[in-house]
C-alpha cells in the first residue's frame, strides 16, 4: 500500500483539489483508493457532496481511539465514494487534535497505527494535509511513504516551496524515515509568461524530482468542485481530467520501481540472521543519509532558483513591455515565409518535431540545441493550419510555450499553428 501525503505549507496552492482528483483518478485505475482528509476545514467532503450534517464521526474519532482504547475503527467513518473509492472525512473536531493528545506518547504516529490496520484493503491512500506545519502534518508524513508537493507556477509560490523542503528534511531527519518527495506543478496557465517561465525553470533545478505531468489552470476542476463532484465524473473530455489520469498513470508506473526494492528487500531474508542485521543497519544508514542528501538538495535548488528571482525581477517579467525573456520567444512564431520554433529543455539530450506538415514523423525534424538549454528549428511550410507535438528524449507532448491546442483521438493534446 503506498501513502501520500499531499502537503505544502502555502495555502491557495490546489492541495485538496490534487487530493480529490488524484484519489478519483487513481480509482477510475482499478485501483483500492482511500482519501483521509486531514485538514480541519473538511473540504474534502465539501468537494465530494458529503452532507456535513451527517458526519456523526471522522477521522479525529478514529485517530483518538487508537491511543484511548475506544472502539472506533477505520472502516465505521468511511464513506463510499465511487467504485474503489473511499472517504474518511474530517471536521473542526480535528482542530483539536493537538491539544486532546497533549501527553500522550508516540502521538505522532496515530495515523500510521490506524492505516496498519487496513494496509492490506487499499493500493493507494492519499492524505490531504492542512497548510501548516502541526502535529496533523506529522502524523501524514509518519505515516507515509511518498510525498507530493504541489506548487502553483507563481513567484510567491516558490516561498511556500522552499520552506516546505526544509521542513520536511527537518521532519525526516527527526524520525529516520526515507520519504520519496516529488514537486508538482499546478494551476499552470501557459498563457501567461510568469507560468511558463516559472515552469521552465522548476524542471531545470528539479529534474528527475518533479512530475513530468502538470496540472493545468482549468475552470472546469472549480466548477466540478463546487458541485461536489471529481473531475472524471463532472467533465470526462476537459483538460483537467486528462491532467490527473495522467498523473495517476505516472504514479501506477513508478509502482515498478517499489516493488523492484521490495523484492531486492525479500533476498536478503535468505541471508543468515546476523548477517541479516548488518545489512539491514548498513542499508538504513545509507537511506537515511541519501534522503537527507536528497531534500538539503531540492532544498537548496528551491532557494537558488528564489534567489535567482527577485521580486523587481518578477514585476518586469509579468510585465508586458519589460518581458525581454519569454515575450519574443520561447513557443512558435512567423517571420516573414519561415516558421521559428523556440523552446526550452536544459536537460533534454534531443528535442524533435512531428507534425502533419512532415507526416508525424519527428527524426526529418530534429531541433538543435543552442545555449542554456535552448533549442531551435526553422522550417519552411506553406500557408494553412497544422498540428504538431514536441518530441523530447522519446517523449511526446504538447509544445509548453503554444496555448493554441486541440484534443487528438488519443484523449492528449496538440500544439496548433497557423501559418498566414
């Protein structure tokens, strides 16, 4: 059973909304989901058309017995979403929580006790946490195994991310525990120059940190939520449902990779009981240390990359007559009878284009690279309409710097052009 924790200490950030429709798109998967609200505003059940008034108990019932010796169980507060969906819901009752524990012992790990007793009954659990650093958080990322860090694409959202990368590296160091962190973009407008050179530049400090998919800004994910329904139920052909199927396929495929160390785990119990020990007290070391290693180094790339943006700098950049950096280029423009794409890939060893315009065929169109992760093609196309994807390192997607786009029959998205 994987755990996680969705968490950012800024508010405004999309963390229940991430919650909900990765919860819902991970279902829709085939997938056991249980979604544990843990943020005392109990907007995961405002999202999901919950009546309030009939909540007799949630989650802070649950989590209290587990240290009081009440028998309340797990599977009494749940409410049954959809197929392979689940809700434990909360309420302002769990504002509570700290001060009704006060004294108690190993308090922080209530919620990891509670989940232990259904960790055979769900594939994924997926907690959404109050923004702000308490003994609720805690208790999410004890009893996690991943952690999700959504960030909208804005300059004062980068605040929010670096000093939640510290605290989690704070947190971790604490209770020994190796916690794979991944950053997600969210509320991502390609339309505005701020978000996309924000976006370009988290996936060039964060690299193999951060989701290849984002979440897009997309009216329909607030009308969905304000109708208490995910988005895979409310628009099944909008954007926003695409974004977190996409998601919830990136997270099923990662699933390789854990069960790859679960079974590199399993070999050891061949070894002899003695030997055994050391390996496992060697192995937990080197966890530990490479988590520390791993978050003091997103970490440091989030204050650089803050750094490396001043809020003068911000202003210019949202800036119409100041954007010297994105306005006149980045995405596809026409000079004269040439098309110019410009895009940036810091990290991307080859970027290519496949389009109608060369039968979708991207080795006849290989951009080149220029400097700081730039890469470039001209070609030459008569006038008309066409369709075409970016294809970088064998990967195809839309063109990140083109908001002109349309659905293909395969339910993803390509970049438009029209050449006059």
């Amino acid at each position: 059973m994987r755990t996680i924790a969705v968490i950012n200490q800024k508010g405004g950030c999309g963390k229940t909304t991430v919650s909900i429709n990765l919860a819902s798109a991970l279902a829709d998967e085939g997938k056991r989901t249980l979604l544990i609200d843990m943020d005392p505003q109990g907007h995961c059940a405002v999202g999901l058309a919950v009546p309030d008034e009939q909540i007799e108990q949630g989650i802070y019932d649950v989590l209290l017995s587990s240290r009081r010796g009440e028998p309340v169980k797990l599977t009494e507060i749940l409410w049954e979403i959809s197929d392979n969906f689940e809700l434990a819901p909360a309420s302002i009752d769990l504002a509570a929580f700290e001060q009704q524990t006060n004294g108690m012992t190993d308090r922080e790990n209530c919620l990891k006790d509670v989940l232990a007793t259904v960790a055979n009954d769900y594939d994924y659990v997926i907690i959404d946490c109050p923004p702000a650093v308490s003994l609720l958080t805690f208790n999410a990322i004890r009893a996690s195994t991943d952690v999700i860090v959504p960030v909208e694409t804005g300059y004062f959202s980068l605040h929010g991310l670096s000093r939640q990368l510290d605290t989690l590296s704070i947190l971790c160091k604490q209770c020994s525990q190796h916690i794979n962190v991944m950053v997600l973009a969210s509320m991502y407008d390609i339309r505005t120059k701020m978000g996309r050179e924000i976006l370009a530049e988290l996936r060039k400090n964060f690299a193999g940190r951060m989701f290849w998919t984002v979440v897009n800004f997309n009216t329909k994910l607030k009308e969905a939520a304000s109708l208490g329904q995910p988005i895979c139920e409310y628009d099944p052909a909008s954007r926003g449902h695409k974004d977190f199927q996409s998601l919830a396929q990136e997270l099923i495929a990662s699933d390789t990779l854990v069960e790859q160390k679960q079974t590199a785990t399993a070999a050891h119990k061949q070894e002899p009981v003695a030997m055994q020990s050391s390996i496992q007290a060697r192995e937990r070391k080197e966890i530990i240390e490479d988590l520390d290693n791993n978050l003091e180094s997103i970490s440091s790339s989030a204050q650089e990359l803050l750094a490396g943006i001043k809020p003068s700098q911000a202003k210019a950049i949202t800036s119409e007559n100041m954007d010297d950096k994105l306005n006149d280029f980045y995405g596809v423009r026409q000079f004269g009878g040439a098309v110019r794409f410009l895009t940036l890939y810091p990290r991307a060893q080859n970027v290519q284009i496949a389009g109608d315009f060369n039968n979708w065929q991207p080795q006849k169109t290989m951009m080149q690279k220029g400097e700081d992760g730039k890469w470039e093609l001209a070609l030459e196309l008569a006038p008309g309409k066409y369709r075409y994807r970016m294809v970088v390192d064998g990967q195809w997607q839309q063109d990140p710097y083109n908001e002109n786009i349309e659905m293909n029959p395969f339910g993803e998205y390509n970049s438009v052009l029209e050449v006059k």
